[in-house]
C-alpha cells in the first residue's frame, strides 16, 4: 500500500481521527492515558488503532520503561494536504470570492 493510502485509510475511522486530535493537544501521552480518553471501548482494540497508526506514520512512539509514549506526527498529514486536499483550494476561494460579492452586494430596492 502506498504511504497516502494507509494515511487515507487510518483517518477514515472516527477512533483514530480522535486519538490524533488528543495528541494534538498533548505532546505525548501513554497508551493507558488514551484508552482512557475512549471508555466506551476496549483498551486492546485502542491498542490496535494505536497500531495502525503507527503503521501509518501517524504517531511516533517511545518506549520509556515498561510504558510507551505516543506523539503525533504531522509529516503524512502535511503530504495529504499538499497532494489531495490543496487541490481543492481554488475551489475555496472561488467560494470566498462568491460568498464576497454577495454579502458586499445591496439588498434589493435599496437606495444606491
């Protein structure tokens, strides 16, 4: 699989789209620490998303004694963004633009 696919493919779950905003906020955290940010599952199937995760580049991990440490890594997200959602760009200043010249025009029958 290509690097952009398994990033693709480990955003598309609601779980690890969380766990990375959780590591956006904290510089790093254990694996204890955020299975208990998600107690409607288990800490073992928050391990396995940890693992993909990983596999995806997404987060670093560091092992210090017997726990490890989990950062996130934003390199795949940065390439995601320059080579998939970038091109979208235009479209949003198309948009901008649209949305401009419509809250700028006069509503209708005022005085000019």
């Amino acid at each position: 699989m290509s690097g952009r696919r398994d990033t693709f493919s480990a955003l598309a779950d609601p779980t690890r789209r969380g766990i990375l905003e959780i590591l956006r906020d904290e510089p790093s955290l254990t694996a204890g620490q955020i299975a208990a940010e998600f107690p409607a599952i288990s800490r073992a199937a928050v391990s396995k998303h940890l693992g993909v995760l990983r596999e995806a580049r997404l987060v670093r991990v560091r092992e210090q004694g017997r726990e490890w440490h989990y950062t996130l890594d934003p390199g795949p997200l940065e390439q995601v963004y320059e080579h998939w959602l970038g091109s979208f760009a235009p479209l949003w200043d198309e948009s901008l633009t649209r949305l401009k010249r419509t809250a700028e025009r006069p509503p209708p029958g005022a005085a000019r």
